[in-house]
C-alpha cells in the first residue's frame, strides 16, 4: 500500500493509505484527527469542509493521492487557543445545537471571510449555503459569521 | 402513553452524600424514584457509577462544584440547563461550576431519555431540591461550627454568612456537611431571586465543539477496534437468499465478512476500507412480500379516510347530527409524506461483546430501554450490559431507536471483536425509522355563523395518533367533536420524528382554522379566541392546553408581529398551537420574489413557564421554527418498489441558510414551572407559512412539501 505524505496544520505525517481513500478518512480514522465530520459522503452537505491551500475544500471527495504538497488545514489547526475571531464569535453566539457540523461551518466561513472581509448579508448566505445544519442553527451561524467579520476588520 | 406526573418524594429518600476520600463532599441523587436502601456515593471520585444515581454533585474543599450528569444531549440544551437549576438552589456562582458527562457503567437508570420535551419539565422540581438540600447542609455544617442556630445563616455565591458578619466558604465546610443527615424540609427561592435561571449560558460544551475534539459516537475509538459497514435489504419487503463476497475479501483491509440475519457485515481496518468491501458483496435478494409504493399508500390512505375502518379517539355530542342541522359544511384533507430524520451524525454504535461483558458505547437517546434488548438479544444477563453514551449529533426522534446498537452487538458477538457500525448517509436515509406518511380529512359543519362539529379523521401508515392529542386544541372548544383514525400495516418501519403526531397535525388543523374563517368572513385571529372562550373554566380534566395560555401568546403575537399593519409586499400567516406542554404562537411574514414566495421571518411567540436558559432557549426556537419550514417546504421522501427513491442529499432536499426566514422570539414572562422547548414550536411553522403564501399567491396549501404543490393552480383539498 503507498505511502503519502502530508502536511496538516503546519505538520508532517506519513500515511499508508488506497489511492481513492478520501481526506476525511485518512483524517478521521488514520490520524485520529474527528473534529472534521462525516455527513454525506458526496460533497452536499459541507460537515467535512478543510481548508487546502486555504480555500475551503469537502474532504470527502478528495482523494489522498492527489494532495500531495498541499497544505491541509483542519478544524484541529484554527488556532492553538480558541483564539480565531470565528472560533470566538462561534462562542460569544453560542452557535451550535448537536454541534456536529459545525467544525464545517467554522472552515467555510474562515475560507470565505479570508477572501471578503466585509461581506454583506446575502454574500454571507450564499457563502454558507453549502453547509447543512439539520439543527437549524442558521441564524446563529449567520450572526456569528457577521460579528467574526466585525472582529477581523 | 399516559400523563405523567412527576412523583415527589421526600428529600432523604432520593438524596444521599459521601466524603470524598480526596476532600469534598459527593452528593448522589435520583431524580425520578427512591433511592435503594443500600445505595451510597462512593468516596472515590473514579469509582462513580449512575446504578443507582441519576447524577452527583461534587463540592471540592476548595469551593468548587462539578455536576456529573449523565442525561443525554442532542443538541436540546439539557446538559447546560439542568445543571443551571441545581447551581441556582445551590447558590453558587455559575462560573465556579464545571458540568462533566458521567460516563454510564450501568444497566438500572430512569429517565435518561432524551425525548418529548420532558426533561426539564420532569426535571425542574427534583434538580431545585437537589440543589437546596445540599445547600441546607452546608449551612448546617457551618452553623454546627460557629454554634448558631442554622436558621440564622444564609449564603451568597458559594458563601455561608452569619447574623455576626462571620463567613465560611461552602469548602471549609464540605467535610463536616457529608457527616451530616440529609435534611427532610428545605426552602426552595422565589423565583424573582433567581441569578441564574433566566441568564444566558453558554453550551458547556462549546470549546470542545469549536475545536473538534473526540465527542460524539461517530468520533468514539479504542485500541483493537474494527469498524462494521453492513448491506442491508435494499427494499422494505426484500430477503437475503445469498451473497458472495470473494472481492470483498480480495481487498486489503477487510478483515471478515459476516451475515447475520438478512444483513451481510463488512468488518474492516478502516470506514473507508469497509464502505468499499460492502461495495463490492454481490447479493441475491428476493422479496417475501409486496413492494410497496408511494402511489399505492396515496390511494390506501384515501380509501381509509373513505371507509368505515376508524377507531374512534375522542367523541363529544354528536357529529352527525351537527352535521344534518348545519348551514354549511367544509371539508377539506391534507396530505403529508414520510420523512427521514437526517441526523448530521449518521447512526453509528461502538460494541464490545466478550464472555462476560457487553459494553456498548455510541449516541442513544434510549440507553436503558436499548441494554436490556441487547441483553434479549445476545440472551446475557442485562447486570453484564454496560452503555455509554456520547453526545449525539442531532436525534430527532431517530436515535430512541436502538437497532444501530444491537446490530453493532451481534456483530461484535460474532466477529469476537470490538467493533463500531458506521452508516454512510445512504444506509441512514434507507434503513430509516420514518414520519409515517398522513392524511387527514378535517370537517367542521356550520350554523348560524358558528362552528357546531368538527370530524378529524386520520389515515396514516402504520400508526400516528395517540392517546392525549385529541385533547389537544380544539377539543372542548367545540360542541360536537369527534377523532377518528385508521391505520395500514406496512413493512416499511415508521416511528417519532421531532414532534411525532402533531408536526403534520398542527398544520393540519391551522390550515383549516385559516380558511374556515375566510369562508365565514371573519377575523382570522378572533375566530381562534371565540373558540378558546369556550374552553374557559372546563370541568374537562383531559383538556391538555390551557385556554389563557394560548389566548396570550395569541394576542402577543398580534402584538409583536404587526399582525394587519404587514409592510407593502409583506404577507402574513398565522398559526398558534400547543405540544409539549408549551403554547406557541407565529407569524411568518412572506415576500414574492420573482413571484416566488420567500418567507423572510417567523414571529414566534412561546409560553414554556420559566425560562432557565435564555440563550439555550432560543437556540432551540430558532432551530424548531426553521426545521418546521424547512420540512414543510422541501421534505419529500417515497418509495418506489419498496425502496426509498431519496438516498442523500443530491436528491433529498434540507432547508439551507439561503432559504431561512430570521426567527424573532418573545418569551410569555411568567412563574409556572418551565416546560420543554426541543419539539414545540416546529408544529406550528407549516401552516404560518402555509397561509402566508395562501395571503401572497392567493394558493391554498394543502399538501407538503409545498415546493411540488405550490405550482398546481387547481385546488388540491
């Protein structure tokens, strides 16, 4: 079985893994890295959102082979601290419900705030919307994703 | 199902206290029943078990305070506030306790159910004397101490105080207070010094969520693990006859292949290695009995709701001689189809089952009841079951269901190894525990400007109402009023979905009310009123709302929302129902954009006695009103030859933050013990937008999803 080597959060690991075998399992069950969830299997529902190269990727229909020199950031390397503005606003909201998708939420607004600093109400939707909440914690995500773009400005 | 009524019992009997051999006292309590007369906290903190406590409070020498709760949490907020009603009698300051999950190691609990709303409502009595009673005998203690009488003591924030100005901390006197008798009478606050009850507190378990750390079911692993996929029967009627699984074998990973039942399991190093193996089984499956279909239950259900096969739930009068005698009558039936929970988390069970122990670990909102059918089913002793249980990624009704743990059990038992059975989605959308598909035919006759009878009659697969709904709004509001139901058998496995019974009932029956009052000509919102008058005062005991109540979330609606006041574009439904013991009113206000209804807001008014958590609360409001939507909106899920036509998310559509209306809330602020808030205001929300749309499009809903009806111009009821 080959060998792949990648870098995730600013580490490097050495995984024996299939070719086909998708991030999310390499994560969850080869490096015992859970926070990054499984939902769907097909890229619908945004639970295993990382981030490569900083854009915000659904790791399940990402093939460890083809990451190679890629850099994988997971829910794991937001921050050492909780000290991401998204994490913190994610608390000062109190977001989650079940909290299982959330790690995928936090990814997809940390891609998306990277790249529009000061997103209006609708951006902010549309941005989200590929992220499943089946709790319905939408308004809470989308005030959180708000105040997060108020601290980092 | 029965109305229960949670038992008091005297303080001794369901509290009892240890010194912990670390410093601190261990106050061990049982909620729902007496404790055994043996029972007794252990003095070692590591040694906790819930055999015969529901829960413990540590209090350490140094003042602070630790809840062990083992109740499960779904994502409904438990876990934050009981702890926040024990902290409040207890009068500590929030910040200086710490809520931990008791891990079970046990087969003999009560009420550790996440369901129905219940577990505040039960739990609101028993935590307050928990919390108080631990309170007395630290002040006990400390009175002993300063030899004055206790009755002169009283304590602020983890502090006893004397009449001389004297102050003990609740750790100075720990050691003395576990010595103490459990006192038989202690004063419970008046509700307006509560400091934190009616505060916002966060998750506890919010850090943990930001920063996925191991939590749920899905994330549970230990050493010497293997992990099961299984291949089910792809239809609701299909058998096994045979399999091979030479390439499943053929793959590196996989360790075995088992079937068990009519189900083959794949057990392997890895998930990913177990989704491929079970990709690659070829079976052979027959069916041993019809394939049933959505069209075919559309006309089954029709023809039940047609026939005479009803079993009548509640009758008062006589419907059918209001019917003879009325002016009018308006008939009209509504529709609903089955529904899959869709947890984020997909059904998921760790077992270990070795000769002389079964340990289970996974997300359950039913581990008692789940130990003692695996105990049945591997024919152990249930004193050798052990559960625990891990957060759970949303339940919805699906996780009451144990069949994930007993198929990780048989496995394991067969495999001779520790292993955990992961659905994929597909697996979770096919092998569901379903909303039965519903419908409903609502009559009511009408003389003189008045509603004189009212017919609900109900035809559902397998089986829907039960016992106390018919006594739900508008039972005893009208003269003559009858519910009646009829049931078809299916293959197909139906049970509780968030809110079960009602969540397609109330909109349903505001649907109706909506239209009765426009064919009458009279105020949407004075109709409901004239009708709750005549609940005022009832002598009937099985009346299950309180007329006052629903009157004044109600008139606070009206109030809060604008209701007749909309902005221009702005158009308005409205809706108010009770479930769960709380009363709920709302408004959704929708807008046509390219002449396409978008409901943009839900008022939500919501009486559920005290609210302990504000924060948590309205975290559960937002998510009801939005799931109830959101499901009314989209959720549409048939069978086609047995099998589900809807597998993930590519064909199953879930309400999406694009799609959301902003719930604005407003609490009825009162005294009455509070009430559970998981399920109660999802009911109400399909038949708010229902007629917010009937308002802008002038179409009258009467089937979900309304995404596939709100086309059809032809009147559909």
């Amino acid at each position: 079985m080959p060998v792949y080597n990648l870098k995730i959060n600013g580490k490097s690991h050495d995984v024996e893994a299939d070719q086909d075998t998708p991030l999310l399992w390499v994560l969850r069950d080869h490096l015992d890295m859970v926070g990054t969830k499984f939902g769907c299997g097909i890229g619908q529902c945004g639970a295993c959102t990382v981030h490569v190269d900083g854009s915000a990727t659904r790791s399940c229909l990402l093939q460890v082979s083809m990451i190679k020199d890629m850099e994988i950031t997971t829910i794991e390397g937001v921050s050492d601290d909780i000290s991401h503005p998204v994490q913190q606003a994610w608390k000062e909201i109190d977001v989650p419900q079940c909290g299982y998708c959330q790690a995928g939420q936090i990814m997809s607004a940390t891609a998306f705030l990277k790249q529009n600093s000061n997103p209006s109400k609708s951006e902010i939707r549309d941005a989200m919307s590929g992220n499943i909440c089946r709790c319905a914690s939408y308004n809470r995500i989308e005030k959180a994703v708000e105040l997060a773009a108020s601290k980092m400005s | 199902m029965k109305n229960i009524v949670p038992p008091s019992f005297s303080r001794r009997s369901f509290i009892r206290t240890s010194a912990l051999a670390s410093g601190g006292i261990l106050i061990g309590f049982n909620l729902f029943q007496a404790c055994k007369p043996e029972a007794a906290p252990p003095v070692d903190i590591s040694q906790l078990n819930f055999n015969d406590f529901n829960a413990f409070i540590k209090i350490a020498d140094n003042g602070m305070v630790t809840i062990f709760s083992p109740n499960p949490e779904i994502g409904q907020g438990v876990k934050t506030s009981m702890p926040m009603i024990i902290a409040e009698e207890l009068d500590v300051a929030w910040d200086n306790v710490l809520v931990a999950q008791g891990a079970l190691d046990t087969n003999n609990f009560t009420r550790q159910v996440a369901g129905g709303s219940q577990s505040i409502r039960f739990g609101w009595e028993p935590l307050r004397q928990t919390g108080a009673t631990a309170r007395q005998m630290l002040i006990n203690a400390a009175a002993a101490k300063w030899g004055v009488d206790a009755s002169e003591c009283k304590t602020k924030n983890g502090v006893i105080i004397n009449a001389n100005g004297d102050t003990l901390g609740y750790g100075e006197v720990v050691k003395e207070a576990a010595a103490l008798e459990v006192p038989e009478n202690v004063t419970l606050k008046d509700p307006k010094d509560f400091k934190i009850i009616g505060k916002d507190a966060s998750n506890v378990d919010i850090d943990k969520i930001i920063t996925g750390t191991s939590l749920f079911g899905l994330d549970y692993k230990e050493e010497g693990m293997m992990y099961a996929v299984v291949l089910r029967p792809p239809a609701f009627g299909k058998k096994l006859e045979d399999f091979d699984a030479t390439e499943t074998k053929a793959i590196t990973g996989v360790h075995d292949v088992i079937k068990f039942g009519d189900k083959v399991a794949v057990i392997a190093k890895d998930t990913w290695t177990a989704m491929k193996g079970k990709k690659a089984l070829k079976a052979k499956w027959v069916s041993d009995s019809k394939l049933e279909n959505t069209e075919d239950h559309d006309k089954i259900l029709t023809d039940l709701l047609n026939g005479t096969a009803f079993k009548t739930m509640r009758a008062d009068g006589d419907v059918k001689k209001a019917f003879a005698a009325a002016d009018k009558v308006i008939e009209r039936t509504y529709e609903s189809p089955f529904l899959p929970h869709n947890c984020m988390e997909p059904m998921n069970f760790f077992a270990d089952v070795t000769a002389d122990k079964v340990r289970l670990v996974g997300p359950i909102q039913t581990p008692e009841r789940t130990a003692s059918r695996v105990a049945e089913l591997l024919e152990r002793d249930v004193k050798q079951v052990s559960v625990e249980m891990t957060r759970m990624g949303g339940g919805f009704g699906r996780r009451l269901y144990g069949d994930f743990a007993l198929e990780a059990a048989e496995i394991s038992k067969l495999a001779q190894k520790p292993v955990k059975v992961v659905y994929s989605r597909e697996d979770d959308m096919s092998a569901g525990i379903y909303r039965p598909a519903i419908k409903y035919k609502i009559s009511a006759s009408v003389k003189d400007g008045e509603i004189t009878g009212y017919h609900l009659k109900e035809a559902s697969v397998n089986s829907n109402m039960y016992g106390l709904i018919p006594n739900f709004f508008p039972a005893g509001a009208i003269e003559n009023y009858q519910v009646d139901v009829a049931n078809y058998d299916s293959k197909i496995t139906t049970g509780a979905w968030r809110a079960p019974y009602t969540n397609f009932l109330s909109f349903a029956e505001q649907s109706f009310f909506d239209e009765i009052a426009e064919i009458l000509e009279v105020d949407r919102i004075k109709l409901r009123l004239d009708l709750l008058q005549k609940v005022k005062g009832t002598t009937d005991e099985r009346i299950q709302y309180s007329p006052e109540r629903l009157e004044n979330v109600i008139k606070v609606a009206v109030e809060k929302s604008g209701w007749g006041n909309a902005k221009e574009g702005v158009y308005q439904g409205f809706s108010a129902y009770y479930c769960h013991n709380t009363h709920v009113a709302e408004v959704a206000d929708v807008v046509l954009e390219n002449d396409i209804p978008v409901v943009k807001k839900v008022t939500c008014i919501v009486d559920c006695g005290i609210v302990v958590n504000p924060l948590g609360a309205k975290n559960q409001i937002e998510g009801g009103v939005i799931d109830g939507v959101g499901h009314a909106m989209y959720g549409d899920f048939s069978f086609k030859d047995g099998m589900p036509e809807n597998k993930n998310f590519d064909t199953y559509r879930l309400i999406r933050i694009n799609e959301t209306p902003i719930v604005e809330t407003h609490f009825i602020e009162n005294d009455l013990s509070p009430t559970g808030l998981g399920e109660p205001t999802l009911p109400p929300a399909g038949a708010a937008v229902a007629n917010a749309i009937k308002a802008a499009k002038g179409i009258r809903l009467y089937k979900q999803p309304f995404i596939k009806h709100m086309k059809s111009k032809a009147p559909l009821g």
